[in-house]
C-alpha cells in the first residue's frame, strides 16, 4: 500500500523533529563509539589508530566534496534550487574526493595495510555523502524522522559489520569493507525512496514523479550553487581539518598506539555532539524562516534557548569527567585509557566549549553569513595547527588536548561577534522597513510588532 501523499509532505513540529533526530543522533553516535570500543576490545591501541587515521585523511576531503549543501537545501526558504541541482553537484564533487584520497595514500608512503584501511573508508564515505544531500532534502521539509531512521539502520548496520569483519578476520580493512557494502545498502534500499516519497507531491518544475531523484546537469546552475555553497565548503573542511590536526600531530610524534589512545578519548565528546546536533538540525530550518522574515525576537530567543542547553550539556560531560573519568575509560576501553583521566578531562572542557560556538554556527548559517566563515575557521585551524606544533613534542596527549582547548576558544569568540553582528543588521534593516512604511502612510508596518509577538508565539507552541 502506498504512503498517504499527506505523511509524507506535511512538516512535523519543532519538538517531534528534535525527538527524532535525537533518537537518531543517540542511536547513530552509540553505533559509531561501538566501532571504537570493538576495535580496542577485539584489536589494540595500534588497529584504533590505524581506523582514526583513515577517518583523520578521509573526513577532511569528503568534507569539503558535501560543500554543505546540505544546510544550503535546509536553509533555501525560497527553494531556488532544485533536489536535481543538489544531488547532481554532490556526484561529481564526491567523484573527485574519492580521487584525492586514492592520491593521497599513493603518496603518503603508509605501509599496505594503512593505505588499504584509509581507501575503504573513502569509499564508505562516498555512500554516506550521497545519502548526505537526500538527507537534506527531508531536512528542508521538516521530516526529520525518516532522516532519524536512516541514521539509525546505517549505525546498527555499521557496528554489526564492523565487528564481524575484525572478528572473522582480525583485520580493520575487511571490517571497513563490510561496512561500506552495509551504508550502500541503506542509500539504495532506504534514503532514494525517502527522498521519492517526499518528492512525490510535486512543486512545479520538478517534474514527474520518475525523474524526481535523478541528477539535474544544468551547468549554469551547478556552477552557481557551487560558487553559493562554496564557502560553507571551505568552512565544512576547515572544520574538519581542526578535528583532525591533533591526530596528525599525535601520529606524527606518538605513532599509532598514542593515536590509538587519543582519538577514542576524543570522541567520547559525541555523546554531548547527539544533543546539540539534534537540537540545530532541527532548529535551522526554523532559524532560517525567522531571519528571512525579520523576525528578531523569535530568532534570538530561539538562539538562547540552544545555547543555554549547550552550556548545561557541556557542564555535566566536564563534571562526570572529573568525578568518574577514570572508570569510565577502564570500563569503555582498557585500564591503559584510565592513566590518561587529566586529557580526558580537558577533552571534555573543549567539548563544552565547542557545544557553545556550534549553536551559534548554526545561527550564522540561518542568517546566510556563509562567506564569513571561511576566514574565522581559517584562524581556527591556523590556531589548532601552531598549537599542535608547540605543544604536542613536549607534552605529548596532553599537549594535544591543549592544542584543542585554545582552538576552541578561538571559534566561540569569531561565532561570537558575527552572531552578534549578524542580529544588529537585522534590527537596522527592520527598524528601516517600519520607517519607510510609516513615511508611506501604511496602517502598518511590514513587520509590526504584534506580527512579531504572533509569530514568536507560534514558536513557543511548536
């Protein structure tokens, strides 16, 4: 039986698009830390090194190939592009990412094994890319569960192949392998129809219902969605870039095994990233509409709300870091994560921080400050990487943690100031429009202030 046309096109609330996500993001990063804590259990600090490093090289390219477009799709209130445009660009940039990592480890000098386990999970990250822009398209219609649902099927997906390929064969490569077959088979088998049904109730000049998730090769269009998305491309990469630094520098100066202890420490800060990632996909969107209608109150009041979350998510990961660090890792991991309790703790005070200036990156990206980005996040990773080179030779993990400390503070001060400035040209342009309505004798202003408390009132509710 087909889906009724009116679930699948009408938009959830707010709150059912948050649960959602959570639920997904929840189930999605505990798949993800599983993977770590099977190869520390199953393997050794070296085989989590050897899988952090592959994601240290493959990330930052498949990165910069999404462009985020994704945002760009969620954040189009005027739907200039269509999912054609979208999906047509994510080929060919995902085409030439997989090229870049296949060049990269023909030069880097890995041994085989290394290079083997870098190129599966640039092909693991081809799949996931492109179930990326399907991802946006849903995210657009505010149907953020059958997004959920995806992340949940790929997560359990990706631990039950992972772990069965180290298993059977002690091998992080062939585990690798079996996971990217398990990620193609959730973008053929679920997201192309998602992105189907959703576009089944069509807007004019999509089409028909047969051409509707086929790439558009419009090349004017193309070019000009890639010079839009273009600089959140640069910032997306940046970004990852930041992630990855310390593991290069770690690599580099502690070899696989210091590695190996770091990045699992690090990405424990994924369980605080399930809440604020949740909350900002599912805010964006609304984000986006408010700004575009000029609606100040219910844009920084939206902004608060999330970033007072973030301070107490952040809190309560620094304090169980400092009260049960030490178990934790032990329980997680093996006793030789528990000597290293003091980077974990600093590990969780940037994660804290970086909860903070992510809310207000998704703020920035709402208001369409996409240009900006690019110099702040150059600062960042400019900072990320000095640090790294000071710190990290003579303080080892706790150098690195250093190194990220202070990247960190150098994002949230930048995010800081756009948002700001971002909510002052809001106000002078609102503040022009009602003086221009009451020189041209309007009864009311384009946007009157009731206008203002209905719509922040329909926000509440949602």
């Amino acid at each position: 039986m087909s889906t009724p046309a009116y679930s699948i096109s009408s938009r959830l609330s707010l709150r059912a698009n948050f649960s959602w996500t959570f639920v997904g993001n929840v189930v999605y990063a505990g798949c993800q830390w599983g993977m770590l804590v099977v190869l520390a259990k199953l393997g050794s600090p070296e085989m989590v090194g050897q899988f952090a490093l592959g994601l240290a090289i493959a990330v930052p390219v498949m990165a910069f190939a999404t462009l985020k477009t994704r945002l760009v799709q969620a954040t189009d209130a005027k739907r200039e592009y269509l999912f054609g445009d979208y999906l047509g660009l994510r080929l060919i940039t995902t085409a030439l990412a997989l090229l870049v990592i296949a060049g990269v480890v023909l030069v880097s000098g890995y041994r085989l094994e290394t290079a083997l386990v870098i190129l599966a999970i640039g092909v693991a990250k081809t799949f996931e890319s492109i179930s990326d822009v399907f991802y946006g398209l849903l995210q657009q219609r505010e149907r953020m569960d059958r997004v959920a649902k995806s992340l949940m099927i790929r997560g359990v997906l990706s631990l039950l192949a992972l772990s069965v390929g180290v298993y059977l064969t002690g091998s992080v490569f062939w585990g690798v392998v079996i996971l990217a077959i398990a990620w193609a088979s959730v973008l053929i088998g679920y997201d192309i129809r998602s992105g189907a049904l959703m576009l089944s109730n069509l807007t004019p000049g999509e089409g028909d219902r047969r051409a509707v998730v086929r790439p558009r090769w419009e090349v004017r269009t193309l070019v000009r969605l890639a010079w839009l998305a273009l600089p959140l491309g640069i910032v997306v990469t940046l970004d990852a870039l930041r992630t990855s630094i310390p593991r290069y520098f770690v690599a580099q100066y502690l070899g696989e095994y210091g590695l190996g202890i770091f990045a699992p420490m690090a990405y424990l800060k994924k369980a605080g990233n399930t809440v604020i990632i949740a909350l900002g996909l599912s805010a964006c969107p609304r984000l986006a509409k408010y700004y575009a209608a000029r609606n100040g109150l219910a844009f920084r009041t939206l902004l608060l709300k999330l970033v007072g979350i973030s301070v107490l998510v952040g809190g309560a990961a620094v304090l169980v870091s400092i009260v049960a660090g030490r178990e934790i890792l032990t329980l997680l991991y093996r006793p030789e994560y528990a000597q290293h309790q003091d980077v974990f703790v600093m590990l969780m005070v940037a994660a804290g921080i970086d909860f903070i200036a992510t809310f207000l990156d998704y703020g920035m990206t709402a208001a369409r400050y996409f240009r900006v980005q690019v110099p702040l996040l150059a600062v960042v990773t400019g900072t990320a990487a000095l640090a790294c080179l000071w710190l990290v030779p003579p303080y080892g993990l706790r150098g690195a943690a250093m190194a990220v400390i202070l990247a960190t503070l150098v994002r949230l001060s930048g995010s800081l100031v756009i948002v700001l400035y971002a909510l002052r040209a809001l106000h002078r342009h609102t503040t022009k429009d009602e003086h221009h309505s009451v020189k041209m004798g309007k009864a009311q202003p384009a946007l009157t202030s009731q206008a203002r408390s209905s719509s922040h009132e329909s926000y509440r509710h949602d």
